[in-house]
C-alpha cells in the first residue's frame, strides 16, 4: 500500500513543531506517485494564489536542486510545466529525505502495519494505543496520522467508518454522481477524451455471446445510481530513449496477444497510438508517460483493489505490471500497430538512474488514484469543490485548493448500443477550467466520526465523495493536509500533556505521501532504540490526543506562521488586452470541434444554436472559448494523436472554415470542413 502523495509532510511538520515522530513505511521508497513516476505536477488553475507553507518549500528545494529560480506557474492554466514542478523521480525522494532529517523524523523502511491495539479510556472512545509490523515491531504513540493512498490504518482500526467507488446522485444531491450516460445532448460532465472510437464490436464473433477481453459483460448500474467502483489505475512509466541511460524494458511473462484484441480493433477504428513524450534534465531525457489512456489503465482490473487484502493489493499490483509489460510488448511486434510505431517502441527502456532499489528499475508505486475514503465528521461534495467565486474560508479551513474534479480514466469499460464504450471519466465542468475559483479545504474532512476514535488523522483517504475526492486527489493539495495534520497532531498531544513529563510523545502514522501503508508512533520513546533494530518498542505511551477537541481557531493561526494559506492570495492584475486574434486557416478536410470549446461567427450557425453575427454565405469564423480549445483529425484522445493531427488555440483565437459545421456521429462534437482554404 503506497500513499501518492508527500506525506512526509505531516510527519515533518510534526517533527518541526517538537514532537517525537516516527515513519513506518512498508516499502523500500518515500514519497508514493511523486517519486515513484509522477514527474508532472498536478498543482491546478491558481497555483500561486493556494500554494505556500511546507508546499512552497518543497517545490523551492525542488528548483534549488536544478539550480533554477523557483516560480509559479502562471495563473488560469495547468498544462505548463516547468521545473520545479516538472521533477525527476530520485530528486523528488532526495528533497523529502532531506526534509525528513531536517525534523528529525526517523523512518523504518519494509514495515508493514498488520494489527492495531485500541484502548478505551475514561471517554468511552476507543483510540490507537499501538501498532504491531509484520517483523513483531511494535510501535506506540499518543496520535496517530495514516497517510496512505488505502486508508490501511484506517481500515484496519475496525472501528472507523469507511466508503469506496461512486454515490449515487441522490446521495449527496450531486449532479455527476453515479454511473454516467453516454448519449446526453449536450454532454455535461466535461471534455470526452478518454472515449473509445464508435462502432468497436465487442464480440469475439458474429454469435455475440463472448465478449473480447477488457469488455466488463456482468452488472451495470442504472444511469445516475451508485457502485462500489472506483477510476482507472495505471503507471506512470518512467522510460527514456537515450542508450546511455536505458535499461531493457522486462520482457512480459504468459504474453497472449488475445487480451489485446480492444486495443487492436481500437486501431482498426482509427485510435492512433502515441509514444511518450520527453523532457530534458540538463543531459538527461526522460519521460512521465500515461501509457496509451484507457489501455494503459487496464479497464475494470482496478474495482477489486480498495477493499482487498494486503496480499490480494500485491497481486493486483503485480497483474497491473504483467498487463503493462504486455502491452508494451504489444505495440512493438502486433502486425496491426504501424511499423514507424513499432520501430518507436523498440528504442525505449527504462531509466538507469530510477529506482535503483527495484531490481528491474520499475516504477516502485501503482498509480493509485482513489481506494478507501473516510466517512468522518463531515463528507466533502461536488458542491464544495466547484465554486465560480471564493466562498470563503470557512469555520475549520486549513488550506485552500484549486483543482477541477479529474476522473480521467473510465471507471469501467462496458457494451452499450452494441459498441465497446468507456464509461465514467468525468471532469466538472471540464478540465482546467480557468473560471474555477479556488476551494476551501476543511480540517473536519480529516477526522473521524465522534466515538469511533479519538487519535487518529486521515489526511490522504480523506472524507469526501466520489466527485469531491476526485478534486482533492492532487500532490500539493496533499502537501497542505498532511502539513495541517502534523501541526493538529501536535497541538492535540500537547493539550493532553497537561503536568504529565516533558518527554511523553505524538506519533504519527505515515504512509501518507509515502506509498506507506500506515503511520507511525512515538512518544517517551527508548532513546536507545535505533533504525537499525529488528523491534522498536517505545515506552508506554501515557498520552491520548483527542485530534477532535483542537481548536481549529489557534491550528489556522499556527498555520498562517508558517506560511500556509487559509485564503488564497488575490489575483494578480490582468494584463491589457491584446490586439484581436488573425483568424488562421487549417489545410485538411475534416476536422472535429468539441462543441463546448468553440463558438461559430456566422449566421449561417442560428439553426444549430451556434451563435449569431457574420454575414451569410462568406467565410465562417469558429472562435475559441477557452484555453486549449482543440480542433483534432479523430475521436481519440489529443494526447495520442501525433502533432499535424491535433491544433490547440487560446481563447478568442479565430479559425477560418469554408462552410457552417455540421454533427459529426458524436453530437458533442461538430464537423469542420476546411479542405478549400
């Protein structure tokens, strides 16, 4: 189990603010997606406005390292990145070790957490008094943080109220919860780029009983109702095609090329695959590479994985990697996939100086987007994650956010209207939406329901919806719960220290931002334990911290001190207006426009509700209405389409079209014929 995110940094700001804190991280690595593949930074619309605190450090130690000046992406857009917030795997590890050390945080590596010990004392609710690893080390500590992507501290207290997958959309009266249509007019739930192409037959033959393999034929909920599944896992496979720094990439063990038959019809249909996509670090060249979309997540594979055991994780973790070296072994010999292609394929490996603690240098941590979530005293929603203006801070606020809600795989892969369709990938109201304005992040999301239990921080597998997790599943939005949920940690102890002795202790349940499984402990520890034993076995801990009981009001003013925001910095100034766009032409026939990005300037459009101005019967103007507003030669997905096939335009840009655009076979989408200019 593996914590996506930092969360070193609930147990570096614990350690920071004088707390006695340990690390128990079940594997050989720190810091889960961000140094296990996740190069790219996910940081949202407004980075500069919500960043600061222990965040902002990281990043800046980040930049130190390249030798660069730290900057802010520019506000209103994600797509940009740079470094810092561009990293490479092993740079990203050395700056959270570091942080680890400078507070003085003591981390046991390969210690899996398998049992919990409660106690009840005079209030009658249960808190942790230990935990026990797999070796018999047993840790104990007045509070507790789990800071895994599983929620396994979490689940395996026993006591503490849990969900996973989707609510329905009654459930918390959202309007993307629930299974998703397929066939709205118009399509509410955000951009279609994790669509299959029309038409995907999903029958081995023409009897129509067996269907290929990545095609789910079972169960399906109704259209807006609930299920236990949750989106798409994947790697994000850390390659290069410089010889001077590869490694071979493994060769797959059972390869059948039968299990890629919805790949292979996908091409068949005209899905066009593409390779990865490099960055350099000064003479090293590198990619962060979401492999081949819906393909790459290994459809509906992911639903049996939150609620399963360690051991059954470990086995769908091994399967997601059979699957990927599969794949990869796919696109370099299938007849189907075009020779450039394959010739493509067979220069990349994987990278040398990667995970040099993995025998093969792969990617030490799954891509684990949502497992487990918290049921705790309040359940974050869609409505209080897509704002249009800052609400806000809100009673318990301890941090600000400002990523739209991302489900960017399917959730599942299913037949509807006799055609393979991906179902479930949503973004609201759609992706990088620079009208959003940032969000309030709640310390009650945190936090268990009262008397369940009264030590322990959630700061990962936090309490909120389907929808809503789907907006706070992002690093640096992690960064800033796990810095608040170490500063909680720590201002809970010290107000269940009363006259008890200086040295009783916090612990803090790590996993979090660490791939961990759980958390951690300490408190009047044995000062002659060291990393190096078998068992550490602190001295009883005497302390429970009620993380409940802190009060929110001086937690916000300790965070402030340390740079965290409680409200987002204003915006900067607008820039004067730029001259009107040229209307550019494009050479090509036919081209597909995503209605919801483009405008048509023509009164030749008023019948399809298009808009109106322009004369009749002349050149046409299609206007941009957002950022990254694409015009693309198929359905398929941008990021796989190679550069002369996929043109992105900034708001207002001007495209010149010969005639008004016609539906294309997807009503999303018009047709635009630019063949003549």
């Amino acid at each position: 189990m593996a914590h996506k995110l930092l969360y070193a940094s609930a147990l570096i700001k614990a350690g920071r603010e004088g707390r006695s804190v340990l690390l128990v991280e079940p594997s050989a690595y720190i810091g889960g997606a961000t140094t296990g593949g996740l190069m790219r930074t996910d940081y949202g619309m407004h980075a500069e406005r919500v960043v600061g605190g222990q965040t902002k450090e990281f990043y800046s130690r980040v930049a130190d390292k390249y030798g660069v000046k730290f900057e802010f992406p520019e506000d209103g857009q994600c797509g940009t990145h740079n470094i810092p917030w561009l990293c490479e795997p092993h740079v990203a590890e050395t700056v959270f070790l570091e942080m680890l050390n400078s507070a003085n945080v003591t981390t046991f590596h390969n210690q899996r957490i398998i049992t919990v010990s409660l106690i009840t004392r005079s209030v009658n609710v249960p808190a942790i008094e230990s935990v026990a690893t797999v070796d018999g080390s047993i840790f104990r500590a007045a509070a507790f943080i789990d800071g895994t992507y599983e929620g396994a501290l979490m689940n395996l207290t026993g006591v503490v109220s849990y969900t996973w997958g989707r609510e329905s959309n009654t459930t918390y009266n959202e309007s993307t919860a629930g299974r998703l249509p397929n066939t709205a007019i118009p399509w509410p739930f955000g951009d279609r780029s994790a669509q299959l192409p029309h038409g995907i037959n999903p029958y081995t033959d023409g009897t129509n009983t067996t269907l290929i393999q990545g095609v789910w034929g079972g169960d399906v909920a109704a259209v807006g109702e609930g299920d236990m599944r949750v989106g798409a896992y994947d790697w994000r496979v850390t390659v290069t095609d410089d010889p001077n720094n590869s490694v071979p990439i493994p060769t797959p063990t059972h390869y059948d090329p039968a299990e890629f038959e919805l790949v292979r019809r996908a091409i068949q249909r005209g899905w066009k695959p593409s390779g990865p996509g490099f960055e350099q670090f000064g003479t090293a060249r590198k990619s962060d590479w979401k492999m081949f979309g819906t393909f790459g997540e290994q459809p509906n594979r992911q639903w049996r994985y939150p609620n399963a055991t360690w051991e059954e994780q470990q086995a769908i973790v091994a399967e997601f990697k059979r699957y990927s070296l599969g794949l990869i072994h796919f696109f370099r010999t299938d007849p189907v996939v075009p020779a450039a292609f394959r010739t493509k394929m067979a220069t990349l490996g994987l990278c040398r100086d990667e995970y040099n603690r993995t025998e093969d240098h792969w990617m030490p941590q799954l891509y684990v987007r949502s497992a487990l979530r918290l049921v705790g005293e309040r359940v974050l929603t869609q409505q209080n994650v897509v704002y249009t203006e800052w609400p806000g801070p809100g009673l318990d606020s301890i941090g600000v956010g400002s990523y739209t809600v991302d489900v960017p795989g399917p959730v599942q892969v299913i037949v509807e209207r006799g055609e393979v369709v991906n179902e479930g990938a949503l973004k609201v109201p759609y992706f990088c939406d620079p009208t959003m304005a940032p969000y309030p992040l709640p310390y009650s999301i945190m936090v268990p329901r009262r008397g369940e239990i009264s030590n322990l921080l959630v700061p990962v597998a936090v309490s909120a919806s389907h929808v809503a997790f789907n907006a706070l599943r992002m690093e640096p939005q992690w960064m800033v719960l796990g810095q608040s949920a170490g500063v909680a940690a720590a201002m809970a102890v010290a107000a269940a220290e009363g006259a008890v002795a200086e040295g009783a202790a916090v612990g803090a349940a790590v996993g979090a931002a660490v791939g961990a499984a759980v958390g951690a402990a300490v408190g009047a520890a044995d000062s002659s334990a060291t990393r190096s034993q078998r068992a550490f076995v602190p001295a009883p801990v005497l302390l429970v911290a009620a993380v409940a009981d802190v009060n929110v009001t001086a937690l916000q003013t300790r965070l402030r001190t340390l740079g965290q925001l409680i409200e987002p910095r204003p915006p900067a100034p607008s820039p004067p207006p730029s001259p009107p766009p040229t209307p550019v032409s494009l050479k090509g026939d036919e081209w597909y426009a995503w209605k919801h990005m483009w405008e048509i300037k023509s009164s030749q459009s008023a019948a399809m509700g298009g808009g109106g101005g322009g004369g009749g019967g002349g050149i046409i103007e299609i206007v941009a209405t957002r950022n990254a507003s694409v015009l693309k030669r198929s359905y398929a997905p941008s990021s796989s389409l190679p550069a002369p096939e996929v043109k992105f335009y900034d708001t207002g840009a001007k495209v010149l079209v010969k005639a008004a655009p016609t539906n294309a076979t997807d009503l999303t989408y018009w047709l635009v014929h630019t063949q003549s200019l």
